[in-house]
C-alpha cells in the first residue's frame, strides 16, 4: 500500500511524487543506478584479484597515500588479498598528565608515511582498480610506466626497517662466499669487496681494499649490493 503523503504518477513506471517536499521519485531509474553500482563494485573487486595473482609478470610497485589514510588503504589492500608491504616501526609516546609525565607507551606507527609498496601485475585495469581505493593518490613513476622495486631491494628494506626474519633468510641465501659486492652504506660506502662468510644473523664478512691492502669488515647484509 503506497503511503498517504506519496501519490504516483505513472502506471507505466514506477514514478512518485513525494507530496511533502514536491520531489519526483523514479523507482525503476533508482534501481537501476544500485545496479550499476553493485557492478562496478563487483567489477573493481575481479580487477583487484586480477592484479594480485601471483606469476612472472608480478612486481613491487610504490603507492603514494593521502596523508593519514596508510592503515586505512593497507587494510582495504588487505581485504582485496593484494600483497603489500607497508614499512612499520615502534616509536616510545610519552604524554603529560594531570600529575606530571605519564607512563611511556609504544605505539607501531608507518615507518615511511605517505608511500605503501604493492606487488602486483601491472595494467591498466589494475590501475584503475588500485586508484578506485580511498586514500591512494598515485604510484611512483606515474600510472603509465611505473618505476618497479626490484625484489633485491625490498629484501633489504625489508630486513633493515622491520628486522623481517623471513627477509633476513631470503637475504642470507642470496649471498654466497666470493661473490663480488659494493658496500652501499656505512664508513666503506662505495668500496667493492668480496664475500667471505655469512652467518645466520643475517651479517656477513666482506674484504674490501683500503690503502692498497684487503680488510675484513663486519657488515649486515643489507649495507651490500651485488656487482
């Protein structure tokens, strides 16, 4: 039974007019919007999964967030099942209160705010399905030719932000005794050397020339690159 304050116009379509306010109401055009909506939703949701099927073509790509909204873009990269990587680290609050300092508290908090790292491939419905989450602003590189992370790289960003232990032994196999490497941080920055040792912690020995003369340094795996 249609209400009292309502009186419709068209036997054809279902169209009303709300008395109240003089608003026209097209039921049928109505529905057909949700419809359209629930399509889009569905056919962004297929693109996402599309993006994040794992396979030669996946690579590392850089998305840059509105301000404030990492964890909020992490979580719905999340419900998507799209792998994503957003660099963390704890941090020690301390407030003031009534009574003077309050206890210290740790709070985990992103580590590089404004940048979340995906590993998908790479297309344009892929992109389009990406820039349709809230909070995503772009991707490094621009949408047409995205600059990729090579997976070396987020290994050791990996293993020297967060200590990820997984990283740590990807890392760890990575290297064998006599490869050649460049020390990429640290007092012999820009030094080639070669591996001697690496042992489970993730740190190896590398001879590096200084003054004419091999010295052994101490370096964690992610201070060195390949040649």
């Amino acid at each position: 039974m249609m209400r009292a304050d309502v009186q419709r116009l068209s036997e054809r379509e279902h169209v009303f007019v709300d008395r109240s306010t003089g608003e026209i109401i097209n039921v049928d055009r109505a529905w057909q919007k949700s419809d359209k909506r629930i399509a889009l939703r569905r056919r962004e949701q297929a693109m996402l999964a599309a993006a994040g099927m794992d396979g030669p073509e996946a690579h590392w790509y850089v998305l840059q967030v509105k301000k404030g909204l990492d964890i909020a873009v992490d979580k719905s990269l999340e419900d998507a099942k799209i792998e994503r990587w957003m660099a963390q680290e704890t941090v020690v609050v301390r407030r003031r209160g009534r009574y003077g300092m309050m206890r210290p508290k740790t709070k985990t908090v992103p580590f590089l705010p404004g940048y979340i790292f995906v590993n998908v491939v790479w297309c344009p419905p892929c992109w389009h399905a990406l820039s349709g989450i809230k909070g995503v602003e772009g991707v490094l590189g621009g949408a047409e030719r995205p600059a990729p992370v090579p997976e070396a790289k987020m290994l050791k960003l990996r293993a020297d932000v967060e200590h990820d232990p997984e990283a740590i032994k990807a890392m760890i196999r990575s290297f064998d005794v006599g490869d050649q490497v460049s020390v990429d941080d640290g007092p012999f920055a820009s030094f080639p050397g070669v591996v001697k040792s690496v042992d489970d912690r993730g740190r190896a020995q590398i001879e590096v020339m200084l003054f004419g003369q091999f010295v052994s340094v101490d370096l964690d795996l992610a201070q060195i690159s390949k040649s």
